[in-house]
C-alpha cells in the first residue's frame, strides 16, 4: 500500500464507546458504532486516513474478555496485515490494558502498529471523551504507520506503551497511566511521539506469527496485613505454573510468617514460578533491599522488577506456552523482551520527537 494513502483497520470488539442503555444498564449494540462515525463529518474529514470497521459478533463487555478473545483479536490482526497499513482496536476501558499486554506477547514480529482504545463514555453522549480517543487513534495510524510499530494504547490525549500501561481511574477520562515508563506520545495542538521510546518497524515488514495464550495455568494474588497462608496455599495448588504474587512496598512480604514462606518454597521446589511486582502503581520489586523481601527470594520467589500485573501475567501465560522449563521462565521472566520492565541499573530512553499540527478535523 502506498505510504501516501494508509488505509486503518478498525477491529471493535465492544465496550462503552459504542454502548447504548437498556433496562439492565449500558450494552453494546451491534451496528451502533459505525452508525455513529458514519454521521459524524469529522470522521469523513479530508486528513482522516481512510478506514473499514470489522465488528466482532458478539460484542463484548471487556468484562467478559478472556484469553480465547484474545486470540481472536490476535488472528484477525494477523489475517488482515498485508492489506492495512495499521490496526485500532477498539476495546472496553475494564480489561484493555490486560489486552494490550497479552497482545503485546502474542504478536512477534509486529512491523505495523496497533493501536487500542475506548471510551469512559458511550459516542452517543453530548459529553464524551469517544471522538477525540477514535478520531486522534484513526490519525496517529495514518500519520506514523510507518515510523513506529508494536502494541500501545491511546487514551485521553496520551500514547503508552502497550506492556507499560494500567487503568487507574474508573471516574475520569484519564483512565489510564504508565507509571513506570514514560508515555510515548502526547496530543494536543501537535501530536508528539517520543521516537526512542517505541519499536521501529523492519522493512518489508514481516507478517506476525501469533502465539495463544490461555493454556497455561497462572494466577495473581496481593498480599494483605493478616493473611492465612491456607489461603496462598490454595492459589499455589496444581495445577498452577505460574503466580504473579503483588507484593508490599519495593518487594516486601511477612518474613516472620514461617507457614507463609513454607508455601512459597514448597511451591517453588514443586516448579511453580512466583513472580514478585510491587503494589504500589511506581516502584520496583528489590528483593535485595529489605530482609522482608530477601526472605521471599530465599524461598525461590523472582522479582519482575517494575512490571504491572497486567504484564506480569500476559508474560507467564507467553514463557510456559513456548514450553520452557520452570528454571528458564525464572531467568525469561527478568528479561526485557517487548518493552515491559526496567532492568536494573537501566534509565530512561532520551527522547526523540516528531510532530504533526493537528488542525484539520478539530
């Protein structure tokens, strides 16, 4: 396809954005969606690229999102990449960023970029953010599909990387942030991306191959001041592989808790690999730092340094489907492979920009 013409594939699998209320509460309606941008002049404007809307049957609540949608997704990226030049995923705010990660690991290689994003608000509200999250997202692919590839995640006027990304507001149109990385691209007046802080794309670019996730067994599970360890127990349980364990502070867990680090080591010995993130949205797991979060390493536990939950899991469901042994999850699992944590020692990228006057369709 030509560069001077990119053509968008929009992929909606539901969610608010094109919701409509029922007696039971708000429900994607098949068909609402495009009805709504095709009565909008904005999305007809003469700088919006030009774009085909797949809609997914049923819609989801991305409540309802499990690892089989994912794949689904996944598929029809990869079915579709030789004729589009980029690919918005339209998707609820509930689960996104879980999307966003697990897609991040299932599509390798990705030379094209993909895009997810929603709405706090149904299309059809006098006041919503729905149209300036579509519109810009539609934009941004026509402009830069060239330039950056990988998975990210537009919301509110800010780009992320897709495996860095965490919703952290239910009632406000920032929904979401990547507290440990910065984001990647902002839109106001000018759309700015940071160009060393996403993956450029190889030329010709190579269509994905994609890896299903879902098989493997994994969980999370946070800590809290009280805990019965019966109750970690029975999360350890086979036939769990994996567990992304939320931890305390910069890594910390009940030290003096003997039956609690006895679980941990029983499952760790059993091959279980458990994977310290901190609870805090910014921060580390360091299990170096405090005897607190020693006791967790000596117990076999690894940190997953500054990934989210999110990122965590998407990365254990991704290691076991490739058939590592438990030994090699524990060392993959601390290595960067698709932007989503921070070795140690590591700083953040410098920064590199482009920008692009959005007035056009404003």
């Amino acid at each position: 396809m030509s560069d001077s013409s990119p053509r968008i594939l929009i992929v909606y699998t539901g969610g608010t954005i094109g919701m409509v209320e029922s007696e039971g509460g708000y429900v994607p309606e098949p068909g609402t969606l495009q009805a709504l941008m095709d009565a909008r002049a904005a999305f007809q404007a003469d700088d919006v690229p030009a774009y085909d809307v797949l809609e997914f049957d049923p819609l989801l609540d991305s409540a309802n999102m499990t690892p089989a949608d994912w794949l689904r997704i996944a598929r029809t990226i990869r079915d579709h990449h030789e004729s589009y030049d980029g690919f918005l995923v339209v998707h609820g705010t509930d689960t996104m960023a879980f999307t966003a990660a697990a897609l991040s690991f299932m599509l390798q290689p990705l030379d094209k970029p993909v895009l997810l994003t929603g709405a706090q608000l149904p299309l059809n509200e006098t006041r919503t953010d729905a149209q300036g999250n579509l519109l810009t997202s539609i934009v941004l692919l026509g402009d830069y599909h060239d330039r950056f590839a990988g998975v990210h995640l537009f919301f509110h006027d800010r780009l992320f990387r897709g495996t860095r990304v965490t919703k952290v507001n239910a009632d406000s149109f920032a929904a979401f942030d990547s507290p440990n990385f910065p984001a990647v691209g902002t839109a106001g007046i000018d759309l700015d991306l940071e160009w060393d802080r996403v993956p450029a794309p190889q030329r010709p670019p190579r269509t994905p191959v994609v890896t299903a996730l879902g098989t493997a067994t994994v969980s999370a599970f946070r800590l809290f001041p009280g805990l019965d360890a019966a109750s970690l127990e029975n999360v350890l349980a086979p036939p769990v592989q994996g567990v992304v364990l939320e931890c305390f502070g910069a890594g910390n867990a009940p030290a003096r808790d003997d039956a609690f680090l006895g679980v941990l080591r029983d499952a760790t010995e059993r091959g279980v690999v458990i994977v310290a993130v901190p609870q805090p949205l910014r921060g580390t797991a360091d299990l170096s730092l405090y005897a607190t979060g020693q006791a967790l390493a000596d117990a076999g536990v690894v940190s997953g340094y500054d990934m989210t939950t999110e990122a965590a899991l998407a990365k254990l469901y991704y290691l076991f489907e490739q058939d590592h042994t438990p030994d090699e999850v524990r060392r993959l699992v601390q290595t960067n492979l698709r932007g989503e944590l921070t070795p140690p020692g590591e700083v953040p990228p410098a920064l590199g920009r482009a920008r692009r006057r959005l007035a056009g369709y404003r």
